[in-house]
C-alpha cells in the first residue's frame, strides 16, 4: 500500500509526549499512530 504524508499542528506538550511514549515503546510514532487509527470503530453508514 502506497505511504502518504500526513501534516497536522500539535502542542508541543503532547508531541514530547509523544515522543516520549515512543522511545519507551521502541516505537516510531508513525507506528503508534497507525496503531491508534486501526482501532478506532467506524458506524456503518
């Protein structure tokens, strides 16, 4: 599947948290952010 580029504004408390959750987790932070949008549940239309 073909990668893209997502761009968005974030505080920088949470993009430390982030960060951070990530070097704990030896993660990237695309990794726990795919992570988080493949558990989120869509409503049948």
């Amino acid at each position: 599947m073909e990668k893209q580029r997502l761009s968005l504004r974030i505080e920088s408390e949470r993009l430390e948290k982030l960060r951070r959750i990530s070097d704990q987790r030896r993660k990237t932070m695309t990794q726990l952010i795919e992570e988080w949008i493949d558990r989120l549940e869509e409503k049948p239309s």
